[in-house]
C-alpha cells in the first residue's frame, strides 16, 4: 500500500479510517468526502488525506465553502486537534506489500456489477490472509455503492460477503447528487434543501454510527446529523 502509506498521519489517538479498493471506479473518494462531511457535521473534528493521484479530494476541500463546518487536508491541519481522519487510498492500489496495519478500520466501496463484486472480493480476500493483517486485524465494512438491491449482483455481493465474514456498512443509491456535491466541496449531509439529498443522509447517519461501534475504545459520540449546518458536540472524548 505505497500510495496509502506515503501520507500516514501520526496524531497520537486520532483513529485513522481507510477507504481502499484496488479496482478503481468503485466510489472512494466520493466515500472519502462525505464520511468527512458527515463527521464535521456531527462536530468531529476530521482531515482528508488524499492519496488519489487525480487530486479529487483535495479539491473537494479546497472547495469547501466557509459556511460549512470545517474539514482540513490532514497535513495542513496544523495545531488542530483532530479525532478523525478518513483516508482516500487511492486508485489500483495493491494489497501485495501488506496490509495497512498502522488504519484503526478498513472501509472498501464495491459497485453493483459481476466484475466489481469479484474484484472486491479478491481484494478483501487478499488483504485478510496476508500475515501482517492476520497478526493485527482490524474491522472491515463493505460500502455496498450505487447499489441495486433487488439485482443478482447485490445477492452475489452478499453471498460473498457472508462467506468473507465481512458486514455491509452502508448501502448508498446511485445519486447525481454525489457528484454535484464533490464539485461544491459539500457532503450529502450539507444539502438541507434538497430532500433527495436528505433521504440519502439517513445511510451516512448509519454509517457513521457504525464506523464508531466498530473502532477502538469507541470514544466519540456523533451528534445527530443536521444537513447544512454543524451541529454542537456534547459530551465526546478522546
């Protein structure tokens, strides 16, 4: 995981999430970005790192209007005390040189189409029986991306993860919206008017909540989400 590893933050107790797949395509950055959206909405302090070759991420925060709560590239976010970091691993990133043991949990976007079920398999597969991992596992989520629930890809995905072990973290639908917010530096979370937007901000509250019973210590508490605007954090520790 060289591109992943050349940005490794070291922030103490800050948990690191890392969002991989080795087949590009497959949604990582638009997970990236709102996953960092959706904490900053809850009143987590969280920073991107962006190791996508493209830059995308970057952009998203340069983006990112003042209006909306805050969300740093990591490296710029100097003398910022942080509680979150989501890491984008970047595009046709290989598992062969071990497993990113120094992430407290592993987020991987499949889509909804025989190849990408597959090759999201393999990955995962890949991934789980190299030594590094196996001697320090770490929880592994599947984002279920564009997906069509009623498809005979979405019942391979299943089956294949129920033979993984591995749960399905999120299922987010197929929205233009996605994109339109990657350009605005926005997350879903953040378009109050839109109730599309809105409907869809239900999978990031699930998300998000299972991101956290799933890290070490389980030590924050997200505020509910309220798109559009940060909410207040109330009785969260590091």
């Amino acid at each position: 995981m060289n591109g992943a590893m050349r940005q490794e933050p070291h922030l103490g107790r800050c948990r690191r999430i890392l969002v991989v797949n080795a087949k590009g395509g497959c949604g990582k950055t638009t997970v990236a970005t709102n996953l960092c959206a959706a904490y900053a909405a809850a009143g987590i302090s969280v920073a991107l790192v962006d190791n996508d070759g493209q830059g995308a991420g970057a952009h998203w925060v340069g983006q990112r209007p003042a209006s909306a709560s805050r969300v740093d590239l990591a490296l710029q976010a100097h003398g910022r005390s942080l509680e979150r970091i989501v890491i984008d691993g970047g595009q046709g990133q290989s598992i062969t040189d071990g497993p990113p043991v120094w992430a407290d949990l592993i987020l991987t976007p499949i889509l909804p189409y025989p190849i990408d079920v597959r090759a999201g398999g393999n990955f995962i597969t890949e991934m789980m029986t190299q030594p590094r991992f196996r001697a320090s596992p770490r929880p592994i989520g599947v984002i279920a991306n564009r997906a069509k629930p009623n498809g005979p890809a979405h019942a391979r995905l299943l089956h294949l993860l129920r033979c993984l072990n591995v749960p399905i973290a999120a299922v987010l639908k197929d929205n233009p919206l996605y994109g339109e917010a990657l350009e605005s530096g926005l997350g879903l979370v953040n378009l109050a008017k839109s109730p599309a937007a809105q409907k869809e901000a239900a999978a990031w509250r699930i998300l998000v909540e299972w991101v956290e019973e799933q890290l070490p210590g389980n030590a924050l508490h997200p505020q509910p989400l309220a798109a559009g605007r940060p909410t207040q954090r109330h009785a969260i520790s590091a």
